[in-house]
C-alpha cells in the first residue's frame, strides 16, 4: 500500500490522511497476518470502527478519543485540543507603542 494524495510540490496538502493511514499500517495492517484481501479488508473495518475511533487516544483532542471528543464538542462544553485563535493586543501596548 503506498498512498500518493498530495498535489506536487505541497508536502503538507493531506498530513492528516497521510498520518492515519501510517497509524492504520503500523498498528493494524503490518502487525497481523491475513488470509486474504477480504480478511484484510474486515480486520481493518474493525480497527477503525472499534478500536481507532472509540477506544486510541488522539493527542491533537486532548487526549481523547475522537468519539469522546464530537460528546464534548457537541455538549457545548470546551475541549482543551488544539485550538487556532486570533486575538488583540491589550490596549496598554497599543498605547505605548503610539
């Protein structure tokens, strides 16, 4: 299995989809022996059903599991994953900086 999804020349296009299938490949695909492709193809179902997302821990969550981490989200309350937020300077170093 050797994905290529990313435009040329734009390393950081799918990071994500890059790092789950590296997840998927080192802990489920090369860690067992298959029988057949049909084999393959359920034990990965499951990894990804069962154990991926409601059981492994995410560091970009919080720690959490993504199944853990949509409740919270969808609870309303705050998360504590990685967040992009923009802000304003206090306006004490607006002023000294006039």
């Amino acid at each position: 299995m050797i994905p290529r999804m990313r435009r040329l020349a734009n390393p950081s296009d799918n990071v994500r989809c890059e790092s789950f299938l590296r997840t998927l490949k080192r802990e489920e695909i090369y860690a067992h022996t298959y029988r057949h492709l049909d084999h393959l193809c359920a034990n990965s179902e499951a990894f990804i059903d069962r154990y991926y997302y409601r059981i492994r821990l995410h560091s970009v969550l919080g720690d959490r599991t993504p199944e853990e981490f949509e409740h919270t989200v969808a609870a309303g309350t705050r998360s504590g994953a990685a967040t992009l937020r923009f802000f304003k300077r206090p306006l004490d170093l607006m002023e000294r900086d006039r």
